[in-house]
C-alpha cells in the first residue's frame, strides 16, 4: 500500500510494481523506496530503459529501470529499476523483466474501459 490510498489486489505484482487490473490502479515503489499508487489514467507516458555495456563477445543491457511521466504536480516522474537480480550475471533477467512490464502496462494502459 501507500500512504492515503486504499489497499491494492494486484492481479500481476513484480518487487518494484504492481497491477489492479479490476479498480485500474498501479502501485509502484521507485528508485528512492518511496511507494505510490496511481489510477491508470494519470501516467502519461511510461518507457523501458537501460545502459549499454560492451565487451568484445557482446552488449549487455544493464541498470533497467522504468520512467512513468504522470499527470501529478506533486509527482510528475517516478522510476522504478529492474533490479531483482545483479546485473553481473544475470542481466538478461532483469532487462526481460523490464520489457515484459513495459508490455503489460501498455496493454493495461491503452485497453481502458
């Protein structure tokens, strides 16, 4: 939950984002720990992003994190990473995390009633 907001059921929930797909919400915990909850017609635009890194085999995509613009004066931008995993090893896993989210938010997003 957040402060001043009703409790949230999420229907698809992730460390650092969560849906309601039945009362339309979005919880979202950013990069600070700080945690909001917003009605999907207040985020405005919302992209997947990430760092390249190069060796000679290969580009890596590292540092995933989300940027939702809102319609909120007192918080127009919120990011949330993809960091589950370390991004030494494993950081397909959270790259493909972001991709997958950035995906179900769009569908969730455009399909409103």
């Amino acid at each position: 939950t957040a402060p001043g907001h009703e409790p949230l059921t999420p229907t698809h929930a992730d460390l650092t984002i969560a849906l309601d797909a039945k009362s339309g919400r979005v919880w979202v915990r950013d990069e600070h720990g700080k945690r909001h909850i917003l009605h999907r017609s207040e985020i405005r635009e919302w992209e997947h992003r990430w760092t390249n890194h190069a060796n000679a085999l290969a580009v890596f995509h590292k540092r995933n994190y989300m940027e939702l613009r809102t319609s909120s004066l007192d918080c127009p931008t919120v990011r949330l990473r993809f960091d589950r995993y370390s991004d030494g090893l494993n950081w397909r896993r959270n790259h493909d995390a972001g991709v997958t989210w950035h995906a179900r938010l769009t569908t969730f997003i455009n399909d409103q009633p």
